[in-house]
C-alpha cells in the first residue's frame, strides 16, 4: 500500500483534500519530499493545512496516516519505514514534519535507518522527553486504554520512549508552543506548557534550532507564521531569527465589561487560552473590531462562559465553555468562506483533539428554505459530540463543534 493511499483513506481525508486542492499549487517535478507524520489520536487530516502551505512552498508532500492509539510503537515504526520504502526509496534527501508522538515515531525509525539520512526535521511540540499528562493517566485502566499501546509510553519514566531514545544526529528544528486550551493538562504540568507538553520537555540534545511560539498543542500545525517558519528551516537549517519575523500573540481588542475583561485576562494566562482559534479566524477575516465575553460560571477558581469576536465584515467566532455542554466552537462568515480550510481546520482539530473523527458521509441533512444544515453526532464516543455545517444560497456559511457530557 503506497502512502499517498493509505494516508487518503478516511473519508474525512478525502473530503477536506478536495477542499483544498482548487487552492493550493501543485509542486513542481523536482521538488523536494516532506513527509507529514501526525499525532496519537489524530489523522492525516490534521494535517492538511499545513500540507497545503508546505505545497504552495514548492515541496512535495505525502501525508503519512498511522492507527495510533492500537498498536505499539515497534509496529508503527515499521509502518513508517515502509511507507518510506515506496515513497522515497534509493533517495537520502527527504525530510520529516512531525507533530507531537509522531516526532517520537521518527526518531526511533532514524535511529534504526541503516542508509544515509541527508535531510532535515521539523517537529511540533514533541514530547522528547516524555510527558507528565500520560504519568497520572498511568494508574487509570480507561485513561490507558484511550492512549493505547504507544501512548502509554509518552510518559516521563523509565518505562517510557523517550528514557530509551539518545541524542539526535541529524538536523532538527523544533516549534513548541505556550499556550493551553487545556486547564487540567496545565495544571499537571510544572512550567510553561502546550497543554500537553512542556516546554522543557519539547527539547532534546543535539537538536539545530529551539524556538517556542504562542500556540497550543492542538492547533500549531494550523498557524501560517508556523507553516513559515518550518519552510524556513526545511531550506536552511535554521529558524528565522530577524526579530520582524518572530512569531508574536494576536492583538485582541477589549472587552466591554471589567468581568468579561477579566476572563480574557485569564484565559491569556494560559487557565482557558483559544488564541490560535482566534488566529485562524483572523486569517480569514482580517482583525477583529469587537469582543463580548460574559462569564457564566466558576469552578475551582477557573471562570466558564463565552467569548464573541466580531470582525469588519459582519463576521463573527464564538468559543463557549458553558456547563452542561463542556465546549462548542462557532465560525460564521457572513459572506460565506471562498476557501473552507480555516473552518474545516476548526473543526476538524477541534473533534480530533477530544477524540471525535468525523464521518463526512454521515451526516443528516435538513433543507429549510435557503438554509441547508448537515449535523453528524458521533456514535461512539460517551460524550454527545456533534458537528454541523450550515449553506445559505449554496454557500457554507457557518460551521460549529459541540461537545456535550
């Protein structure tokens, strides 16, 4: 099986892939491979974003899609060799862009590779040196089977990948992020953290380059500042460093009430932080011209409610973190999305994260007279996980993802 195939084969792959193949160039005959290796729990379809950006760079990209949470990290690692085998066979120069266990997966399989390896790594927030989210989930049999055979071995000890995996010799470039959407994973964590990685645990000896962007662990791979910086060192072995091109946070206007201000505040301190929810919105609409956020609840300390940006257009993003439901994501555009990446990007993270694929082909449709609403609830998973599209006039409008207990 190549791996162009096998990394097109959920029907959710093959549905955004379309989206995006109007819009992005294809590269040119010569050009150099980069191959995409996701994270534990995700697909190839977290991917895709960055896929499109690293194609409009001039790579050729395959996208390499692996059952991450049912086998062990030996027969994954096999999986990727083979799939290296008919991608790349005979050539020592290709490269890897990796996000979070799937780093680890490419370290192991370098460090077995017996034939020259001439290219370079980029890897985002990989848990290098373990992870202290996956050590409390050590005793929890349900916990354990959520991670499967090889997330279990993210942890911190000596039982874990890392503790078995030395120094890197080949040139690596890694991009980790310190912001959170995730408050009990930040709370696990010493330091500064993704969510789900710390800092301090993203580096590894021997590594080229360093660099730590304010992203989470859900969405880096998303962010055109991030896309950039990994064309730059796949290029030239080094992170930019000019300090006009450094990745900095997005502005956001104030809110309008000392509440509702004040729980932006927080969420900016890395307790509840949606910054790259509101980049991607704001590449898609320009910056925002209005916020409202109102408070809702408070739990051990942490502040729950919504938060509404609106921009020039008349378009808005709504994140809402209201008890009973535990998260629902709002994307509307007012014109409708030219290109639907950024939203799909949303949603499709958004799900992946909480460990929700959508089934594209699954989905209900209700036709009331110019609006058209496909919504798909997730039938096995506990929690009510759901997503809807909504066209108007043909055009998709608006996109949401809510997750319920």
């Amino acid at each position: 099986m190549s791996l162009n195939s096998f990394s097109r084969r959920s029907l959710l792959a093959i549905a955004v892939t379309a989206v995006f193949s109007a819009c992005a160039p294809e590269a040119p005959p010569d050009a150099e491979t980069v191959i995409l290796v996701h994270g534990l729990g995700r697909t190839s379809a977290s991917m895709l974003v960055l896929e499109t950006r690293l194609t409009g760079a001039g790579y050729r990209v395959e996208s390499f899609g692996y059952p991450s949470r049912s086998e062990p990290v030996e027969d994954l690692v096999d999986r990727l060799a083979a799939a290296v085998g008919e991608c790349c066979s005979g050539r020592s120069r290709f490269h890897f862009v990796t996000h979070s266990m799937g780093g680890v997966l490419v370290r192991s399989y370098l460090a077995e590779r017996s034939e020259p390896f001439e290219g370079r790594v980029v890897m985002l927030s990989p848990p290098n040196q373990g992870s202290e989210i996956v050590d409390a989930y050590a005793d929890s049999p349900l916990l354990r089977a959520l991670l499967g055979p090889s997330g279990v071995r993210l942890g911190t000890d000596s039982t874990g990948i890392a503790s078995e995996l030395g120094p890197v010799d080949f040139s690596l470039g890694i991009i980790t992020g310190d912001r959170s959407i995730n408050p009990i994973g930040s709370w696990l964590i010493p330091g500064p953290d993704d969510g789900k990685v710390a800092v301090s645990r993203a580096r590894v000896e021997g590594a080229a380059d360093f660099i730590v962007v304010p992203a989470t662990h859900t969405f880096i791979m998303n962010r055109s500042d991030v896309a950039e910086q990994v064309a730059h060192f796949l290029a030239n072995g080094a992170f930019m460093r000019d300090e006009s091109e450094q990745v900095s946070d997005p502005v956001w206007p104030s809110c309008d009430a000392p509440e509702a201000d004040l729980w932006v505040r927080q969420m900016r301190e890395r307790v509840v932080h949606f910054d790259d929810l509101a980049v991607l919105a704001a590449e898609s609409f320009g910056e925002p011209t209005s916020c409202e956020g109102v408070v809702t609840a408070e739990f051990d300390g942490m502040k729950f409610g919504s938060l509404r940006l609106e921009f020039p257009d008349g378009s808005t993003f709504q994140v809402e973190t209201l008890p009973p439901e535990l998260s629902r994501v709002t994307l509307r555009s007012r014109s409708g999305f030219a290109d639907d990446e950024v939203a799909r990007s949303v949603l499709v993270s958004y799900a992946e994260d909480v460990g929700v694929e959508i089934d594209w082909t699954a989905f209900t449709v209700t036709v009331d007279a110019d609006e058209r609403v496909e919504t798909y609830r997730d039938p096995d998973t506990g929690l009510n996980a759901s997503a809807a599209l909504v066209y108007e006039g043909g055009s998709l409008v608006e996109m949401r993802f809510s997750l319920a207990l």
